[in-house]
C-alpha cells in the first residue's frame, strides 16, 4: 500500500520542471500531499494508527506553529512571508498544506536516522541534520519559485546569500524538538524496533564481525523516499532547475544519511 503514493509521489515530482505558473503551484501542492499521504500509509501499516497519529500531531502540528511564530516574529528562522493565496488556504499567512510538508519530508528521514543507529540520542541528532540537509534543497527551490521570500539578503551560505543562516539553525532547532517528542512517543507505544531506531545488530557498534543485513524489508518504502529525495534532487537542481549551489549543499546534507545507507547496501549484497 505505501508503494502506490510513492510511486505518484515520484511521477508528480518529475513534472515539476515542466510546469510553470498555476499549473508548477498545483504540482507543488500534489507532492506535498503524496509525500504526506506516503509517510502515514507506511507509518500506519508497520507501526498502527496510533502512531502514524502521534507522528503527524507532533511534526505537523509543531511544524505549523513554528512557521506561525517565524512569519509573525521572525524566529526561529528569520525574517520571511509567504506568496498570498498560490499554496491554498492560510492560517495568518501560513499555507495549512506547509505543515504536511513538514511530515511529508521528516519522515523518511526519521526512519532512515533510525536505521543508522540503536542510540536515541544519536537518531534525534542525524534528525535534525537530515531536516537541514532536505531544506537545503527545499529553500532555495520554492525561492527560486516565489514561493516566499527572505527579508534579509547577503547573509547566507556562498550562492545562496538570498536565505540567511538563521533559517538552517531554526530548522535543526525546530527538527530537533520534533525527534525528542518523537522518541519520548515511540516509548510510550512501545513501537516496533524499525521506529524505535534498532539497526543492525550485526553493525561494528556491537562488536561483531557478522555479515551485515539488508535494509529491513518494512523500511523500503522511506527509504526509497529517501533516496530520491537525495539522488533525484541533486540532480534536478543541478540539470533542470539551474540552482547549482543547492545541488551541491543539498547533496552534501542529505548525504550525512545518505552515504552510509548506500555504503550499508552495498555491503548486505556483497555478504
């Protein structure tokens, strides 16, 4: 079931560089909703409705209350204002469809933080770094797009002068709330051990020289997500949407994950 979003999901993200004006705003909105909709089928298939509940409250709701008190204040991310009315409806000039991106975009990489390592700590931390790797890719697309604007300028990463660093730091401050909920919540469900964040058991953290085992068969959905996410990014950026910069940060970011899941990979069918 979680594969059939995510192969939408897919199909509509590749139609996105051939969209312009209304019909690029109502692509945007479709991978929201298809990356959102992907995310809770496959949370409520392996973990139950229960939790694919508490995630979405927790991620989503956070999410939109952090967007609430950015555009009003300015914090945690910075100075920035929304398009008026191509998103869809607003709660004080926030598109209500923002907070399923946040669970649309967390997730898969909450699952694969998860499985990189047994430690909480150490999964709510790749968390918070995974959030800012997706949103150096996220940022400067829906920038480039018009999809909201910064006050400030000159004050970002080199290429990317137009979003301050103040909006990386609030992304890992928001993200990183957002894990700790979530690993208080997993403990409370007593989730299974894909959420819970148990990887291999065989892994150099546990003093064996086993062979290492595949990606768990119930953790292939996100992590395809998460794959593209990263590798189909890189190159949109980098080929079809001219954003080079975020081609390369975005690629460096997501790859904190990315690289040791495909070093894992390739590893399981080698042994």
């Amino acid at each position: 079931m979680p594969a059939v979003p995510a192969v939408l999901l897919v199909l509509v993200q590749i139609s996105y560089p051939l969209a312009s004006g209304v019909a690029r705003d109502r692509v945007t909105v479709a991978v929201v909703l298809l990356s959102a909709g992907t995310a809770l089928v496959h949370a409520v298939v392996t973990c139950g409705i229960r939790y694919a509940l508490g995630f979405v409250v927790i991620v989503s709701g956070l999410g939109l209350v952090a967007e609430i008190v950015g555009t009003a204040t300015g914090f945690p991310f910075g100075c920035y204002e929304y398009a008026d009315g191509r998103l869809g409806p607003a709660v004080t000039g926030v598109p209500l469809v923002v907070a399923l991106a946040w669970t649309g975009g967390l997730y898969p990489v909450w699952v694969v933080a998860g499985l990189s390592t047994r430690r909480w700590g150490g999964r709510v931390g790749l968390t918070a770094v995974g959030a800012v790797g997706w949103d150096l890719f996220l940022d400067p697309q829906m920038v480039a797009d018009g999809q909201w604007t910064w006050c400030a300028a000159g004050r970002g990463l080199p290429g990317l002068d137009g979003i301050p660093y103040t909006n990386y730091l609030g992304w890992f401050a928001v993200a990183l709330v957002m894990a700790l909920l979530l690993t208080g919540s997993a403990a409370q469900d007593g989730t299974s051990a894909l959420e819970s964040g148990t990887p291999d058991p065989t892994g150099p953290e546990h003093g064996s020289r086993g062979p290492v085992s595949p990606i768990p068969a119930a953790a292939v959905v996100p992590v395809a997500v998460f794959m593209w996410t990263w590798l189909g990014s890189t190159l949109a950026h980098a080929v079809f949407l001219d954003l080079p910069y975020s081609a390369w940060y975005g690629c460096i970011g997501l790859g904190v994950l990315g690289v040791p899941l495909l070093v894992r990979s390739v590893a399981a069918r080698r042994g």
